[in-house]
C-alpha cells in the first residue's frame, strides 16, 4: 500500500511541476488574456471605475504586474516540485 502512495505523490509531484513550468512559460499571454478581459469588465460596468486601483487597469503597468507575478508563481511552483520529485527520488534509492 505504502509503494501505490509513494507513486502517487510522485505523480502528483511531477504534475505540479508541469503546471508551473507551464504558468512560467505561458505567463506572456495569461497576463494579456488577464488584461484584456479585466479592461472588458469595466468598459461593460463603468460603476467599478470608482474603485480604488481601477485606473491600472487595461495599462501597460497592470499587464506587466500580471506578467511578474505569474512567472514568480510559475518559477516557485516549479521549483519546489521539482525539489520534491528529486526528495522522492532520493527516498526511493534507499
């Protein structure tokens, strides 16, 4: 039973670091799909241009912001799946 867990957590592991080398790699057009669509929304409501930090939005600084924020996610995601598939590994030798 302990042999079917470990292999799954190694699966999970190894999904995990998918997925942030994915949002690292793709972090370009999810933070200009995330613009475009949050500028869309208050073109649709203009009540929400009140709001505090609603003047960013559809800006070349909110998709930069966006952009940063996703290839730092990406970058630690993928970095410690990383470190626990090479944990497992090293479990696994013994």
């Amino acid at each position: 039973m302990t042999n079917w867990n470990d292999f799954r957590e190694f699966l999970l592991d190894v999904n995990v670091a998918l997925l942030g080398g994915a949002l690292f790699y793709w972090s370009k057009p999810l933070a200009r799909a995330l613009n475009s669509w949050a500028a869309r929304c208050y073109e649709r409501f203009p009540k929400l241009k009140g709001l505090l930090g609603s003047q960013n939005v559809g800006t070349e600084l909110n998709y930069k912001t966006a952009y940063v924020w996703f290839r730092i996610c990406g970058a630690f995601v993928l970095i410690i799946a990383v470190i626990s598939v090479i944990l497992f590994l090293r479990l696994l030798r013994k």
